[in-house]
C-alpha cells in the first residue's frame, strides 16, 4: 500500500475513479498533477517529473477524449495531443524505471467492420470507421509502444481497452461530451423549460455499451494488483457485456429525469458505427465482472449533475 503511485489524468472520468479506487483500498502514496501543473504534451517537463518522482506505478488516463462532433472538428488534436501525451508518459515511466504502467484505450480501436462482439484480436484486421480514425490511430499507436517497450526493455506495461465510460465528473461541454452527458443535459433542459422534444443524433438506432466509470477502474487496479503484461496479452477488453441503442438510451434517461416530452431523432447527424460491443470472455475468466445496472448508474450521475449544476461550464 505505500508504493508510489502516478495517476495521469485524476481529474478526467476514467482517473478520478481510478483515484477513488486506489484511495478506497488504502494506497496511501498517490501522486497526481492538474494540466496546469504538468502539461503532459510537453517532453522535458515529464521527463523531469518522472525523474523526480519514480513512480512504481502509472494509471494513464490522461488523453484529449471527446464524442464524434469534437473528433470531426479537432483531428489534429485528438492525433498529436494524444501521440504526445501517451509518447512522454510511456518513455519516461521506463526510464525511471517504473515496475508497472496501465495505458487506457478505447474500443474504438477496433475495425468498424469487425465481428461483434469485438475480439480483442480483431485489432488492425480491417479499416477503421472514419469518424475517429485519428483518436484510434493515436490509440493504436500507443499500444503498440507499450508492447514494444515490454519487448525490448523488459517493462511490464498493461493495455486495456474500455467501452464507452459514464460516471461522476464527467464532462458536460456541449462540444466535447460523450453521449450520456449529452442526453442528459438535453433532456434536463428540455424539462426545466417545458420544451415538447429534444433531439438524440442519428437515427437513434446505432447499439453502444456503457460501462461505470468506478467499475472500469476496479478492473484497472484488479489487472495492475494481480496480472502482467505477460498473461493478459497485448490488449484485454473491459465492458459490461450488453448493450442498448442510442434511442433506448435516451428513454432511460427520459425516465429518470421524468421529462414527459418526446425524443426526436436528428437524422442530418451521423451516427457513427452501427454497433460496437466488446467481447468480455478474457476478463470475465481473469475473475472480473461489472457489477453497476446501466440504470442505477444514470440514476447517480443524474443526481450529480443536478447537484453540481452551478459549476457546469
Ligand atoms: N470516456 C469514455 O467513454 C472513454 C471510453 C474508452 C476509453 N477512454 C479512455 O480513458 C482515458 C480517460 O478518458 P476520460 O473519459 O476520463 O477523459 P476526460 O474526462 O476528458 O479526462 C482526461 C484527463 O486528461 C487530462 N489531460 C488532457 N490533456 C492533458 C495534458 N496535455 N496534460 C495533462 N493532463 C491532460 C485532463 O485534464 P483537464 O481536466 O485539465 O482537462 C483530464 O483530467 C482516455 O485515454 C480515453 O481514451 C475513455
């Protein structure tokens, strides 16, 4: 419990859960730092922070992330913020010398025309789906770096590739948000100003799974505390193992918030990938399983967000 652990990203979805997870079972040593403290894209002020730390462990859940409008808008970031970040943080975890790393992908990784439930050896099979081909290749990239840094340094740096995350502190811009902070802004203001309708992108009908921010980040410290690089091979899937349409999303979201209006679909939107569930077989044989209903989730993060509405930027 006293090793000393980095988490890249403590204040994003993915990090702040990993951080409660950590805290809850008693790793008394975490280290983070804000953007403006370390801005990770920048070389010598990581390769410095690492020499002056030497981390045991990193949990990298620092990225630039966002939903199909800002990949459409911002290629060039999701590329080369991503690229630098997870270069800087990946080269400098092993010269100073890090025992572990966790590197957080995406599913998105996957080839759009893949079999589903998305394999995790379907990885680089076919093309990927044009909507976040730079976000993906940025991932895909950093695999590849930390597979190849296990192969000639000997390092042990884990990859790990969650479906979509939802959770607490989740980011509620209405450019860069993911799907469920969308609706749920949509239809709470839908609902607090008696509108008739609000609009879900697409046709509603393209599938997506949804895992709790607090239950990727158990099966993040479950894969650092009792598995390596070596046995999980180069990538392992973490999800839920169901999923539900955009359209269904948005009803349960309706439901909790009690909106009586209608949902609409907005078909001048793309709807990215018909579909994209992970197969979960590797982890679910490892001994993890998620544990959080979609519907209990949103129920929590809708109470989030109405307590913290004040502060949303
Ligand atoms: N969200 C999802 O649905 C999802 C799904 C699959 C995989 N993932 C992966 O999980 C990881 C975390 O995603 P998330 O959803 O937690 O993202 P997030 O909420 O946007 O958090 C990202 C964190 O990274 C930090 N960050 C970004 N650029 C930085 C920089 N240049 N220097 C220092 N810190 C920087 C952000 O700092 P600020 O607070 O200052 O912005 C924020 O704390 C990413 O690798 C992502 O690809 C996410």
């Amino acid at each position: 419990m006293n090793i000393k652990v980095f988490v890249a990203g403590h204040k994003g979805l993915a990090g702040s859960a990993v951080k409660r997870q950590l805290e809850k079972k008693g790793y008394q040593n975490i280290i983070f730092r804000t953007r403006q403290e370390l801005d990770l894209r920048n070389r010598e002020k990581v390769m410095n922070f690492f020499k002056a730390e030497k981390p045991d462990w990193v949990f990298l859940a620092a990225a630039k992330v966002g939903g199909i409008y800002a990949n459409q808008n911002y290629p060039v970031d999701f590329l080369l913020s991503n690229l630098r970040i997870q270069n800087n943080v990946i080269e400098a975890a092993q010269i100073s010398g890090t025992e572990k790393l966790l590197f957080l992908g995406s599913a998105c990784i996957y080839p759009e025309k893949a079999a589903q439930p998305l394999k995790e050896d379907c990885l680089l099979n076919s093309k990927l789906a044009p909507a976040n081909e730079p976000y993906a290749i940025a991932k895909i990239a950093g695999i590849k770096l930390c597979g190849a840094f296990n192969r000639q340094y000997g390092t042990d740096f884990l990859c790990v590739m969650p479906s979509n995350i939802y959770g607490l502190n989740d980011n509620y811009h209405m450019e860069n948000a993911h799907v469920i902070p969308v609706l749920i802004r949509r239809c709470h203001a839908a609902k607090i100003n008696n509108r008739p309708e609000f609009t879900v992108w697409g046709t509603g009908s393209q599938r997506r799974e949804f895992l709790y921010s607090d239950d990727l980040a158990e099966a993040c410290v479950f894969l650092m505390e009792r598995h390596s690089a070596k046995n999980i091979g180069e990538i392992i899937n973490i999800g839920t193992g169901s999923d539900c349409s955009i359209m269904e999303l948005a009803e349960q979201i309706k439901d909790i918030t009690g909106y009586k209006g209608n949902i609409v679909p907005d078909r001048s939107r793309p709807d990215g990938s018909n579909k994209r569930l992970l197969d979960i077989s590797r982890i679910n044989q490892l001994g993890w399983k998620s544990t959080m209903p979609l519907s209990k989730g949103l129920s929590i993060v809708y109470k989030d967000f109405i307590d913290n509405e004040n502060i949303r930027k």
